[in-house]
C-alpha cells in the first residue's frame, strides 16, 4: 500500500492521500488494491472519526491506468464471466467497485477532496465518498463510453441518489468533461473552494469533536435511507436514538453544551 497510498491519523482525522504522483492516481491494479487495503485498514482503526480523500501531485485521480485500455485493444484482456463470477463484498461490490464502495461502508464519514481531475474510475471513487469537496476548475467526467464502456465501479449505484435521473444519462451517454462548479450546480459537490483538501481536513475535525456514537449511527441511517422504504427508516431512526440516549457520550455531549465547555467523548 505504502507506493500507492498514505495514511496520516490525526486527533481521529485520517488523512488518506493517493501518491502515484507521476501517473495522476490512475487506478492500476496495485492502486485498487492499495485503496481496499486503506478502506479495511481505517475500518478497524480504533479512535477514528472521519476520513478525508484525496490525491497527491496533480489531480485527484485521472481514471484506470491506461495500460489496462491497451489490453482491451489488445484483446489479451476481456471480460468474459471474470467480472460477474467474481467474490463480492456484503454489500454485494466486486473488487473494482469496492474500491469506492469501501468508503460508503466505512463507519465514519468519509470527504473526498478533489482538485485537478476526478475522471472516469476517478470520479467514481469520488462518489463513495459522503461528501465531495471540489475546486471550482476541477474537471470531471463519467469519462467511460469514450473508451466504450459504462461505469461499473458503483457509479450508477451511487449518482442517482444524487442527481437526476436525465442528468445521470446525459452524463454516461456523452462522457462529456464539466467543471467542480458545474458538479455544485448538478447536486454531485458538496462544497467548491479553492483548497478543498484544508477545508475538508477543518470539517473532519469539527465532525470528530461530535459524538463519535451518533456519528456512526447519522451514517448508518443515511446508507439505510438509500434503499430502504419508509417504514424501515421510521424504525431505524427509534433504534438508532433508542441506543443512544443515556449512553456515557450522548450525556458528555448534552453536559459539554450546558456548561459550555469541548466535549471529551470515548472511543
């Protein structure tokens, strides 16, 4: 992991940053691996509270290495049944598309900082994120049918809880590039500033002086409220709050607030 990705682990802030610096974070296979490997790492990582993405040198992440493309053309790699019959995660993803979905599934949130380019694979790995924090000349795409494939690492899974469905297809059909303004404008940016790494690592940190509990407990509702109907919700959302009144941190957190004082919660 180490050549691919870094992990830095602050006061429960991860900083995971992408450093294949000369290749613009383009997803190889040791790439994948490495950002798996990062996401069950974190998962097990006692006292996390938040996540932040992003990629090193030049742009968040270009997409899949080019020499996988020249191996389509090649017809030394196809795709047979290797991408259907292949082992999956719980949350039913293949490798590729776990290597966005491991940041969904992680238990904290997570913010993808992106600068540069988010292309293709790129932008995909951006959508596992929770939030997306872009620079306002950042360019995007779901660059995919210009190579003459459709988004399969949890792309369609992910954009349509999140924009509209017209604007998703126009988007696959055309692979056209848009801009981290544009994103904003569409639904699929959380924020646009001009340094989003600083900016997401200072929301990191407020969310991890919050009750890592009810944290935890926020995502699990929102992944919930993906696919679930509203009944499921409703009951989640009694279990959730059943679970944590009275607990030691939801009573720092209501004590920290009356007398007006920073919080010291448990992992």
């Amino acid at each position: 992991m180490n050549d691919r990705v870094s992990i830095t682990l602050t006061d429960g802030v991860a900083d995971v940053r992408m450093i294949r610096i000369d290749k613009m974070n383009a997803l190889d296979d040791a790439m994948f691996e490495s950002l798996i490997a990062a996401g069950r790492q974190l998962a097990e990582t006692k006292g996390l509270r938040a996540v932040v993405l992003s990629g090193d040198g030049r742009g968040f992440c270009a997409g899949l290495d080019m020499g996988n493309f020249g191996k389509m053309a090649s017809g030394e790699r196809r795709g047979g049944s290797g991408l259907v019959d292949t082992p999956r995660t719980a949350s039913g993803a293949n490798r590729a598309q776990n290597a966005a979905m491991v940041w969904r599934d992680l238990p904290v949130p997570v913010i993808a900082a992106i600068h540069g380019v988010a292309l293709g694979g790129g932008f995909q790995l951006a959508l596992g994120a929770d939030m997306r924090f872009v620079a306002p000349d950042a360019r995007m795409a779901v660059l995919e049918i210009k190579w003459g494939l459709v988004p399969d690492m949890s792309g369609v899974a992910l954009l349509r809880s999140l924009i509209r469905d017209d604007l998703a297809r126009e988007l696959t059909f055309t692979g056209r590039i848009f801009t981290g303004e544009e994103a904003f404008a569409m639904g699929l940016a959380t924020r646009v500033c001009a340094d989003p790494r600083a900016e997401a690592l200072g929301v990191a940190a407020e969310i991890a002086g919050k009750n890592p509990d009810a944290i935890r407990a926020g995502k699990r509702l929102l992944n919930l409220a993906a696919d679930a109907d509203q009944h499921a919700i409703l009951l989640a959302e009694s279990v959730e709050q059943s679970a944590l009144i009275g607990t030691p941190n939801q009573i720092e957190a209501v004590m920290s607030n009356m007398q007006k004082r920073a919080a010291a919660y448990a992992d």
